[in-house]
C-alpha cells in the first residue's frame, strides 16, 4: 500500500494484539510509527522486535490523557489509529473505568489536540460488533442501532465505544476533519494475550494442557471469527483510500460465523485432541446470542474479503 510510504502515523493500543500487528504492517509498507501503549493489557514483548527499527518510537503512556503530556511538541502526524483499549470481557470488567475512559475521553483528548494542532491529519477509531449490543437483526450490517444494555456489565465496554462513535462524528460534522470508523468483530491470531479470558485463547490453552473446554451457556451463541492479517488489511485499506472520511464499516469474517460448540469441535480437531470433554459453566449476563458482520459495504468501498478460514487461522496461532 504506497499511501503508507514516509507518512507518520501514531498507533494507540500498539503494545496489544491488533496495534503489534499493524505497527509491523506499516513499517512493512514504509511509514513512520510512533506507538503509544500504558501496557494495562498490552505487552512489551509485542514490540520487543522492534527495538532497534529506527522507523519506530515507543513511547509508555496512558492516551486517556492529554497528548501534550506525551507527544513532542515538534510532532506531525498524518494519521492516528485509535487501538488503545482493554478488549477482552473480563480484562474491561476488571478495569471498567479505565475501558470507559479511553473509548471516551481518549478519543475526545486525540480528535481535539488534532484539530488544535494539525486538522488534517485523519483519524481512525477502533469501534466493534459490541456496539450492537445482543443484536435482534442478523447479519449486523453498519446503520443497524444495536440492543444494548446501558447499565449492563458490558456496558463499560460497548457503550464507550458508542461514544467514541459519537466523538468522531462530531468531530467529523461540526469540525470537518477526516475521521473514519471500524467495527471489529471477533478477531484472533498470534500475540492475542493467551490469559485474557477470551474464547479462542481460553480453549487453545485448555486443549495444550489436556484440560476441559469450557462452554458458557449451552454453547448455542455464535461468533464469526476472522484472521488478524484479514483484519489488518481491512483497517489499512479503510485508513488509505481516499473519500472515506465520515464511514463506519463493519470488518468480520461473516462465513466463519460457529456456534461455541462448533468452536470447540473445531479447535479439538486441529489439536487432533478428539477426546477432550467440555466443561460447561454460567452464561455471563448479557452475552450476545448471535453476532454475524454484513461486509457488503467493506466489500463494496474497500474490495475487502477475509481470506483466511478458520481452521488455517487457529492452525498458524497454534
Ligand atoms: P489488546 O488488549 O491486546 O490491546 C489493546 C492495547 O491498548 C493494549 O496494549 C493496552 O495496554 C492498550 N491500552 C489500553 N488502554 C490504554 C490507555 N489508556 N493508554 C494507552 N494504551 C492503552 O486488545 P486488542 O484485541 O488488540 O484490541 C485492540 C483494539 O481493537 C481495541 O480498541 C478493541 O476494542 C478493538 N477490537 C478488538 C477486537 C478483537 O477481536 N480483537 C474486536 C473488536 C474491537
Ligand atoms: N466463552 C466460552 N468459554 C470461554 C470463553 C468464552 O464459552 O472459555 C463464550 C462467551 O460466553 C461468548 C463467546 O464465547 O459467548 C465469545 O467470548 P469472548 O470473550 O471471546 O468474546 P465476546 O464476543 O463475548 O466479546
């Protein structure tokens, strides 16, 4: 992607599992990254390759606060990727205000420093399927409104995402600056953080040791599951093409949409661990039933489709 090539882009969230890997995809394509990272449930060891890039500045710090505090002053952005937040249910539920605060106030901080400093740099926000709440429409395609619970034990998560929904939109509207929209679905790969309680690497790391699966509920929710090189290639497309400013599109793999149960079967298969039993535990509150992208739009705008099945995916994480 020539876009990339000698532009200065600021990645928040670059320590975590999605912003490693698309600080090594911009670094691949030529640009200048500087990434930010308070490490609350990233890793050093995501970055650590990149010690000695010259084309790569980290810089520790907590993106819910004013970028003054932590950028240099002589700092020219073209683009700011904003990655920065816990994403794992029971990572932002131990950490709800820190989850609420950088959906919101962080995106607020960065979209007013940029119109301050430098109105045209573009601006992407890491949304997700999670602002769709427990979906009543399947597929979810983007001017879908979503069921949320606003006081929900998620809602720390996916009503700051709503909100930093919000934030860009004014700040594209009434200021007029480049600001575009992803929402992720469920997006797994290498680096993910092997304890952060999520499903594929919760029973990756049972069937490794020989212990049960874990199923919460009976199993019947669904999730569709996409590669994290699919997804880097969609945000890179949604972040380069031209005359996308004020989109939101959705990013997910809509054919790998499994049943938890089928995502077991699946990752027992891979594992060729055929004998592993399932344990089955509550249902947390609010978990969505059912949750499928419609990517006519990326389709359509980006010429996006995920390549990458799930069985080849769990594979290469293995
Ligand atoms: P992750 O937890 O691996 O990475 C998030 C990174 O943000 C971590 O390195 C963390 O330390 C950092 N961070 C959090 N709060 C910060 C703050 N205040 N200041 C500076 N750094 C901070 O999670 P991920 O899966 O890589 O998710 C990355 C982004 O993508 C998040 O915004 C998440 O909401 C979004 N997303 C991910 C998925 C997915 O399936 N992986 C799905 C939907 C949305
Ligand atoms: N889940 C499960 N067993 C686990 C971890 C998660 O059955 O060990 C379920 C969880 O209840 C949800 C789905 O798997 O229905 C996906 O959970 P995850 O935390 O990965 O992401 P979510 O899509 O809920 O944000």
């Amino acid at each position: 992607m020539e876009f990339f090539k000698d532009k200065h882009v600021l990645v928040t969230g670059a320590a975590g599992f999605v912003g490693s890997h698309l600080v090594d995809a911009l670094l691949g394509f030529g640009a200048k990254v500087t990434g930010v990272d308070n490490l609350i449930t990233g890793s050093r060891a995501n970055i650590g390759h990149l010690r000695d890039n010259e084309n790569f500045t980290f810089i520790e710090a907590d993106v819910s606060e004013k970028p003054d505090g932590y950028l240099p002053k002589e700092v020219k952005l073209d683009l700011v990727l904003h990655f920065a937040s816990p994403a794992s249910p029971p990572r932002y539920q131990e950490n709800p205000v820190e989850t609420y605060l950088v959906n919101s106030q962080g995106t607020h901080n960065l979209l007013q420093f940029l119109k301050d400093n430098m109105p045209d740099t573009r601006f992407l926000f890491a949304s997700t399927s999670e602002i769709y709440g427990d979906p009543i429409e399947h597929p979810q395609k983007e001017d879908y409104w979503g069921n949320v619970n606003p006081n929900g034990i998620r809602s720390c998560y996916d009503e700051a995402k709503r909100m930093g929904e919000t934030i860009c939109g004014v700040h594209e509207r009434d200021f007029g600056m480049d600001v575009r929209i992803v929402r992720i679905f469920n997006t797994y790969g290498p680096r993910m953080d092997m304890s952060d309680g999520r499903i594929i690497p919760n029973l990756i790391s049972q069937a490794r040791e020989n212990q049960p699966l874990t199923i919460y509920g009976d199993g019947s929710q669904t999730r569709s599951f996409c590669y994290v090189s699919d997804l880097v290639r969609g945000i890179l497309l949604m972040a380069s093409k031209p005359n996308l400013s004020g989109e939101t599109i959705n990013l997910g793999n809509p054919i790998e949409e499994l049943t938890i149960l089928q995502t077991a079967e699946s990752i027992k298969k891979v594992l060729g661990k055929p004998e592993l039993q399932l344990e089955f535990k509550e249902l947390p509150c609010d978990d969505p039933t059912r949750r499928k992208p419609d990517i006519t739009k990326a389709q359509l705008l980006l010429g996006w489709e995920p390549e990458v099945g799930f069985v080849e995916g769990v594979g290469r994480v293995i």
